[in-house]
C-alpha cells in the first residue's frame, strides 16, 4: 500500500487528480470505477476542469441507494450526473450503476457484476471510507470476499449521510453496493480520505490487522492500492513519518 499525506484535503486531492488524469491520457479506452460522497466532490471538480477526453471510457459507481429513481436528488444516479457526467464528454450506456428500483435485486446485482466482466474488468478504483471503515457500502462484517449484493445499512452510516437527506429517518434503509471481492478485482485502488472523522477508520484499514470490522482493511491483500489523506486523517496512523519519508525518497520515474 503507498500512502500519500499532504497537508491539506485540496493538495491530496490534486495528488489524485494527476494520476487520474494520466490513466484516462493514457488508455482512453479504460474502465473506471467511481465513488460517491463529500470525499470525491473535489476530484470531479478538478477532473471536469483538465478537460480529459472521457469519449471512450467507461464508468461503474460502486454502489446506488434501494428505492431512489436516478431523478431523486439524493440518488447517486444524480449525484454523478451533476457533479461530473453532464460535464464531460461521456455519453449514457458507457456509465453504470446498479439500478436501485430494480423488481429482483439479486437479477440486478447478478447483471452488475456480469457487466463488470464484460467491459474486462475496472483497471482504476476509487474509493471513499466510512467512519466505520466501509468501502462500497460494504459494511462492518461484511464478507471480505462478497459481491455485488443488497446491504442493509448501519445506524451509523445513515447518521453519516442524514446531512445530505435532511434527517437520518430519510436515509433509505437498503443498498446495492459492490462486494469488497468485486473490489478487490480492480487492478488499481485509489482510496482517499480526509478530515479527523476519518484517522481512526484510515489508521486500522492501513495498520490494522485485515478483519470484517474494518471493511477497507481488506485492502492489504491488493496488490496495488494508492491511499491519498490529508494531515487530519492521517493522524493516527503510527507509520506517518515513515510514509513520507517513502514519498520524499521515490524514485523520479515513479513520481506522476
Ligand atoms: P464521505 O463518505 O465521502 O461522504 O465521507 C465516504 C463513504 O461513506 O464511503
């Protein structure tokens, strides 16, 4: 795992940001997975604003909330269409995400997965974390080796997003969410966090021994995973000088 810890939430962001931006320069045809949340929105801006070419690309979002058309304002059907697709050159059948009205679920989560195959695979991750650790809405115990699938959500995560939806009470129960083995396919995971509500989630996905009670923490059986924090989230983390002291030390042809 490489750990990048900037000083501010804009400055990882950027970090971020220009590996991203190499990926989609470099292999215009690349299948991304995307994320939603407060922790992606400066990384969409910042996206939007380097006017890639994003024509041929194709786009799986981790995870959509069970009875919310892509109209609501709270789905993140809308959350991706405003915030990055209606801004860049990306048209309606390269962009997917599981289908929170569906009648059967299991059909849909099956044909989410199935898609995901079919487009060869996601070769860049992006990943947000909850406070309890959750990636995806995979939530604590979650199987680290499930699948899309429904999910029930935790008192915690709604507390967690009752900002967005007004109240906790109108936070939707129920989830499709990519399973963390779904995850842990993608050949590169970007995850990125920040703020002090985070340091303690960050410090065991990192440091922490890999358990079902810190869902992200199945990371460190990836081969490939790059992780982006601010000073904040970074710190509890007991190794923090010694990731930037790996980061100052990096080689030039590793450096972006
Ligand atoms: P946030 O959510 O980006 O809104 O903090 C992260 C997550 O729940 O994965």
């Amino acid at each position: 795992m490489e750990i990048i810890i900037q000083p501010t939430a804009e400055a990882a962001t950027q970090a971020a940001a220009r590996w991203f931006a190499r990926v989609i320069r470099e292999n215009p045809t690349a299948v991304l997975g995307l994320a939603t949340g407060g922790t992606p929105l400066l990384l969409y801006r910042e996206l939007v604003a380097r006017q890639l070419d994003w024509s041929r690309l194709t786009t799986f979002n981790l995870d959509e909330y069970i009875g919310l058309s892509p109209q609501h304002p709270q789905s993140y059907h809308h959350f991706m269409r405003e915030n990055l697709f209606r801004h860049v050159n990306i048209s309606g059948p390269q962009v997917n995400l599981p289908d929170g009205l569906a009648n059967a679920i299991p059909a849909e989560c099956e044909r989410y997965e199935d898609k995901i195959r079919a487009a060869g695979g996601i070769e860049l991750q992006l990943l947000g974390i909850g406070t309890d650790g959750h990636i995806g809405f995979n939530e604590q115990t979650s199987s680290l080796a499930s699948r899309t699938r429904i999910k029930t959500l935790t008192p915690r995560t709604r507390q967690d997003n009752a900002r967005f939806f007004g109240s906790e009470a109108a936070v939707p129960q129920h989830v499709i969410t990519m399973g963390i083995g779904t995850i842990l396919e993608a050949r590169h995971c970007v995850l990125l966090a920040f703020g002090a509500n985070k340091a303690r989630a960050v410090a065991g996905a990192v440091e922490g021994p890999v358990t079902a009670m810190n869902p992200a923490s199945a990371l460190q059986l990836h081969p490939r995973v790059t992780v982006y924090l601010d000073e904040a989230a970074a710190a509890e983390l007991a190794l923090k000088d010694y990731y930037r002291w790996v980061f100052e030390q990096k080689p030039a042809w590793q450096t972006v």
